[in-house]
C-alpha cells in the first residue's frame, strides 16, 4: 500500500543524477515534501547539487507517508492523556473508595511498570514491526479501561492502572521510531513537530475532557472515553496503515507478511493482485522473547546517557507540576474539577503550538549547519552524519524553545538510528523511573519544605545541570565516531571469526 515502483537500473550504469532531472522523472522530489529554500522561493541549494545513486530511504509515496504520520499523531495524543485526564479525578476517586490522596497518588507511581513496558514493546517492535506492537499494546489497553470503569476497589484501581500503562505506555517510543522510518535526518524535525504537537495536546484538553466527564458523568466515565478513543483508532489503524519497521520491510520494497500486513493488503493478497514473485526477497527476522535490558545498552554511551539524564531532568520537573496541581489547587482555592481541568488549557496549548513550530526550527538549524559546513543534503538516501554535526544542529535551538524534551528524543533517535524505539525507550525508561520516584516523594517534599522552595530547589536542580548540552556539542561528535568505529570493528571481528570455523 503506498509503495513506489522500484526502479529499473542496468547492470554497471550508475542512475546518478541531478536534482532537477530526479524532479523531472517518476521520483520523489529530492528536497522531501515539497520543502522549499528557507525564503520559499525555491528548492534549497543542496539539492541541485549532483548526489550518488542508490535506493532512496523509504519508498512510500508523500501522501501515504502524511497518513502515516497522521495515525501516530492521534495515537500520541493517547498516552499523555492517559496521565493528564485523569489528574482532576484524583480527589473525587479518593472520596468515593474511601482512601486518603496520597494512596491514590501511588497509582500514579505505575509510571514503573510503564518504563518496564516501554522496553519490552520498544524492543518488540524495532524487532518485530511497529504494528505489531501498535495492536498489541492498543487491545491490552482497552482490556483494562475496561475494567477501570467497571471496578470499584482501590486494589483493583491500582492493579488495572498498572495494566494500563503496561498496554498504553509502552507505544510512547514507537512514534518517534515510525518517524525515523519514513523521514531523513533533514526533514525529520517537521515529522517530529507533528508527533509532537499530538503528544502535547493531551496535556491540553485531557485535563479539561477529565474535569468534565468528572464533574457530570462521574470518574468512571473517564476510562470508557479512554476505551472508545482507542477502539475507533485501532479500526483504521488495522485496515490501512503500512508496516514501516526496516527489519521488516526493509526500505518498502521488501512486502510485509502475516500481522505486518494491513487488512487491505490481506485482502489485495488473497484475491491474488499482488502478482510480483518476492520469496528470494523476503526479510526474516528473527522472533525472540523481548529483552528490556537492551535499552540499557544505551546508557552505557557517554553522550547518550549524558542526553537522557538532562531529559529526565527536564520531564520530572513537569511531572511533579501536573501531579501536585489539582490537589494544591483544592487546597489554596478550593476549585472543582472542571475548574482543575481548565487550569492545565494554557501550558498544553502552548506546548502544542510549540511542537510545530520547533520542528521547523530543527530542520531550519539542520540546513543552516549544512550551508556553513558546504555539505551535501541527500533528501533521497538520508545523509551520512560521520562528518555533520548532528549534536550542534540539533542542541543550538535550545535558547529558543522550552519543549528540550521534544530536542532530545529528537537528537537521541539521530544518535542510535539501528534501533530508535529502543533509544527513545531508554529515554522513556530513566524518565518514568524518576518520575514515580518523584510523584511518591513530592507530597512529603511539600509538607516539610512548603510549595515555595519545594519547586525552587528542583528548579535550581535543571539550571544546575544544564551545561551538559554544552558538553554534547563539544565532544559528542567524537564520542559517536568512537562509537561508530567500535561497532565497525566488532562486526568485523565477528566475520573474521565465522569464516575461520571448519565447515
């Protein structure tokens, strides 16, 4: 669905070709969709001039690859809704099953099953497909909205709570990583924005949504929105969003098989359409039983482990705002939830409009570093970041936005491109651990040290560790070559040592 006719090449011609004849043919525009110079008066420079031939990143047609970015949008707006919808339930919860706030606010603390989720389904779905692990994750979710609505037990909230952000939660990576599917490094910041502006709207109108449904349908209510959203999502998910995954796919050309094919491309198959003979080209990857400490791999490179202790950072001074607002706010003014909910419209909405925005700017920044530097923008292939800056193009924005957390994920699926459901879930990992850490210690922050200092120090705490960014920009282009060539040398190593076993 959506794939681009492979094209035809004689044995020992090179297809090489300039910008202008690529646009002139039945390939895609060479400076992605339709992106212009910055002045939108034409195509960026690079782009007109001459570039090696080879396969293109991903062959997908532009309006397929929209539709795409377009499902994991809506799918990003679940999981941060999940959280925030359900904030301005906590005191009516509390009331109604007989227990004190801060019991329910350990329900919360399910952040850690969620981090454990994150790299089992990360690294399923870096292995397996990304829809796979969309599906999976998507149907447990829906089970234990169910039983939310249903329960009326504090054992059974916090038990199906788990089971919520073991289903939900675990997808959270799985939007970046379908962006580094389809998107070259230079036009990755737009795709990012969009995910991101769907992630950031939960915070906006999850909370006014749970206010309401709190207020005049009661809790429950909450979790049944919850279980229709993802039932009329995982409908048309199922029937015509492609498998992206590169081991699975490959760059498109490669057709997907079994839970990897879209209903419309089972349905194409069964009435025998698909006439082309693929089973000499056919991937295989290899199914194993997922392994959370893979993300740990992660932490063990310097300028990654660097990048996501800042993001952690960064997110565990939002968290802890959102997890004590609704309660302080009844303390000091005593509002009701749908007055709780409407308190968190402003950030959400600013952080949505910021999204879009700072992607652009990320792509700008990327273009910007590549003029001073002289190189080459490969729209078509992806470009080779052994000599790009990545770190700066990506860091350098930084003093104009405040989403870092949207930066980072950014930077980290740059700098681990092999597996990037994995990187981001390394990221997702350290934040959720901190984060029910933090959610579990903050109402006791609170009572000895007041709401003043209480968010002063964690203040103090994210200025005093921002110089890492600094650090990154210096040495993190040596770092990552360190890392490239040790892994060029291990798998070196390796074939060495498979070819000298007696056969």
């Amino acid at each position: 669905m959506g794939l681009e006719e492979p094209p035809k090449q004689l044995d020992g011609v090179s297809d090489e070709k300039t910008a202008p004849e690529a646009l002139a043919g039945n390939e895609p525009p060479s400076a992605g969709d339709g992106e212009g110079s910055d002045d939108g008066t034409g195509p960026d420079p690079e782009s007109l001039d001459r570039v090696p031939s080879g396969p293109p990143l991903q062959r997908l047609f532009a309006s397929t690859k929209r539709w795409i970015i377009t499902m994991a949008t809506f799918a990003g707006f679940l999981s941060p809704m999940t959280a925030n919808i359900y904030f301005p339930a906590l005191n009516p919860i509390a009331t109604d099953l007989g227990v004190s706030i801060s019991r329910v606010n350990l329900t919360l603390t399910s952040m850690i099953f969620q981090a454990i989720s994150l790299t089992m389904v990360d690294d399923f779905g870096d292995m397996a497909g990304r829809r796979r692990a969309f599906i999976l994750s998507m149907v447990i979710y829906m089970f234990a909205n169910l039983g939310l609505a249903l329960q009326d037990d504090y054992a059974a909230l916090l038990v199906l709570r788990t089971m919520q952000s073991l289903g939900n939660n675990g997808t959270l990576a799985l939007f970046f990583a379908v962006v580094a599917d389809v998107a070259v490094s230079a036009e990755r910041g737009k795709y990012m924005g969009i995910i991101g502006a769907g992630i950031n709207t939960g915070p906006a109108l999850s909370p006014v949504l749970g206010g309401i449904l709190a207020q005049y349908l009661g809790w429950r209510s909450i979790f049944w929105f919850c279980l229709i959203y993802t039932g009329a999502w995982i409908i048309p998910f199922a029937i015509a969003v492609p498998e992206t995954s590169r081991n699975v796919v490959g760059n498109g050309s490669v057709p997907a098989r079994g839970w990897n094919l879209t209903l419309v491309d089972y349905i194409r198959s069964r009435r025998q359409l698909m006439v082309r003979n693929y089973s000499a080209n056919k991937l295989q990857p290899k199914l194993r039983i997922p392994n959370p400490l893979n993300a740990l791999k992660a932490l063990m490179e310097k300028d990654l482990a660097m990048l996501y202790f800042y993001g952690t950072l960064v997110y565990l001074n939002f968290i802890l705002i959102c997890a004590t607002l609704s309660t302080q706010f009844v303390r000091i003014y005593g509002y009701n939830d749908l007055q709780i909910g409407l308190c968190y419209l402003p950030y959400g909405v600013g952080c949505c409009f910021a999204a879009v925005v700072q992607g652009r700017i990320l792509d700008w920044s990327y273009r910007r570093i590549a003029r001073k530097i002289g190189f080459t923008i490969d729209y078509r292939r992806g470009d080779d970041l052994r000599t790009f800056p990545i770190e700066e193009a990506r860091i350098q924005p930084v003093g104009l936005r405040h989403r870092v957390v949207f930066l980072l994920n950014t930077l980290g699926v740059d700098l681990y491109p092999e597996a990037p459901a994995t990187a981001v879930a390394t990221n997702n990992l350290l934040r959720c651990l901190f984060g029910a850490g933090g959610t579990a210690l903050i109402e006791t922050m609170l009572e000895a040290m007041g709401r003043g200092w209480t968010f002063t120090f964690w203040a103090v705490v994210l200025v005093a560790f921002s110089p890492i960014l600094w650090i990154l920009t210096k040495w993190g282009p040596g770092w990552r070559e360190e890392r490239r060539v040790g892994k060029l040398n291990a798998k070196m190593g390796n074939e060495k040592e498979g070819e000298s076993r007696p056969r």
